[in-house]
C-alpha cells in the first residue's frame, strides 16, 4: 500500500450533515473500533471515511502501465526530435496566433 500521511481532519464548526444506515453487525464492529481507539463513533466514521477519500484520489493520481509499455514510452521521450518540414512550417506560420491561458 501507498504510505499515505494522515488523513487530514478538518477543525472548524461542522455544518454538513449525513445520515447513515448500517447493518447491526456492522455498528457493532464500528462501535468497539471506535471505542478501543478512543474516538466517539462520528469521528471514528468521518476520519475513516477521509482516508477512504484520500486513497481515491491517490490513486486518481497515479498512471500504472506494465513495465514493456513504460519502457517503450520511455524510449520514446528519451529518443532525439526529429523535425516534420510540414509542422514545422505549420508552426512558424501560427507563431502568434495562440497564447498562453496562464
């Protein structure tokens, strides 16, 4: 697994609320959780739930390819420019026509 840093739990007044319906089972397990962490239950819920949100949007982040893909794109931006005469003409012709949004 990824070693993530905490998951960061926001401090300030809470003004969203959600209602969840879990089994009995379920609120049980997360009951005892909580409790041999010493949270209250809600925030037992809600940090695990932000960790849960974190390892989404690493993954999100992340492009896996198998290593012969890597290694063909690898190759491929390590290998020298070549020059296209047609494009590169076509850019000499639109210098100045598109800008940098930034």
């Amino acid at each position: 697994m990824f070693a993530m840093p905490p998951a960061a739990v926001t401090s300030d007044k809470m003004d969203v609320r959600k209602e969840l319906h879990l089994h009995r089972e379920d609120e049980a397990r997360i009951r005892a959780a909580a409790a041999a962490t010493g949270l209250q239950e809600t925030d037992f819920i809600r940090q695990a739930a932000l960790l849960r949100a974190q390892e989404v949007e690493q993954r999100l982040a992340l492009s896996i390819l198998p290593q012969e893909t890597f290694d063909a794109f690898t190759a491929a931006i390590n290998a020298p420019g070549q020059v296209i005469p047609g494009l590169a003409h076509a850019a000499v012709g639109s210098k100045g026509l598109l800008t940098d949004a930034g």
